[in-house]
C-alpha cells in the first residue's frame, strides 16, 4: 500500500519556503512589469504588429531554449543561472523605466527589451523548477511542483 500523499510537504523545508516566496515575487513584478510596458508600448506606438511581437518574444524563447537552459542547469549552479535571469529582468525594468521616463523609447529599443525579457524567464523560470531537486528530497517533490506550478499558473 502507497503512502498517502501529502498536499503542502514541501513547506516543512525552509529552503523550499524562501525559494517559493522569491518565486512569487519575482512572478508579481514580471505582471506587473508586462502591464505597464505593455500599455505605455500601446500608448505610444499604436502599433498591433508591436503588441503580437510582445507575446512572440515572450514565449518563443520558452519553446526554443527551455531544454538547453535545463541542460546549462545540470552543468552550471541553478542559484547562478536564476540571479543572471533575474538581473536579465532587472536591466530590462530599468531599460523600460529609463526609456519610459525620458520619452526615448523607439520601436527597436522595445523589441531589444522584449526579447532579453523573453530570454530572461527562460532562465529563471526553467532553473526553478529544476532547484527543486536540490532543495527538497525525493518524497516530497511531487508537493513541490505542484506547489511551485501554483503561483506561475496564477499570474499566466
């Protein structure tokens, strides 16, 4: 007979608490950063070609470098390839801020922005799930997933 399975056993690490958190967090500012950027974007250019090119550049980097990402994480530190995504994330917010604020922005400055963005979640957002490994124990992965998947299912 199985044992049964436990729905939040993942929360007994404290690791895998901090590292839920951060995730959320980092999660609540890749929205909020997509709804501003998105409708300053609108705003300025009018442009439907620009706002498709949005959606493009954000998910095709998931299709296309998910897998070699997973890979970069087997051999690299997954905490060195998740803060490189997030400083990735970082320096498009201030490119954003910077372009936004000065009245700069051109249509080429925001598709360079949006796909460093798109290139960034590959990064933090597949190195995340692949840390689990590391922080919880064989038994409890199954929790972690799912509670992993919950935030980023959410906010998509």
């Amino acid at each position: 007979m199985s044992t049964p399975i436990k729905s939040f056993a993942a929360l007994k690490f404290v690791g895998f608490r901090w590292h839920m958190l951060t995730f959320m967090l980092a999660m609540m500012a890749d929205n909020i950063e997509h709804v501003i950027s998105y409708w300053l974007l609108y705003q300025k250019f009018h442009s439907t070609e620009l706002a498709g090119f949005a959606v493009v550049s954000h998910w095709l980097p998931f299709l296309f470098f998910s897998v070699p990402a997973g890979a970069l994480a087997d051999r690299f530190d997954p905490r060195r390839l998740i803060q490189i995504g997030i400083l990735m994330f970082m320096s498009c917010s201030l490119g954003w801020a910077y372009f936004f604020i000065t009245d700069t922005l051109e249509m080429w400055h925001a598709m360079v922005l949006l796909v460093i963005h798109g290139c960034s979640g590959v990064l933090w957002h597949t190195t995340s799930q692949l840390l689990l490994y590391e922080i919880v124990d064989t038994e409890t992965l199954p929790s972690a997933v799912r509670l992993l998947a919950t935030p980023a299912t959410l906010v998509y």
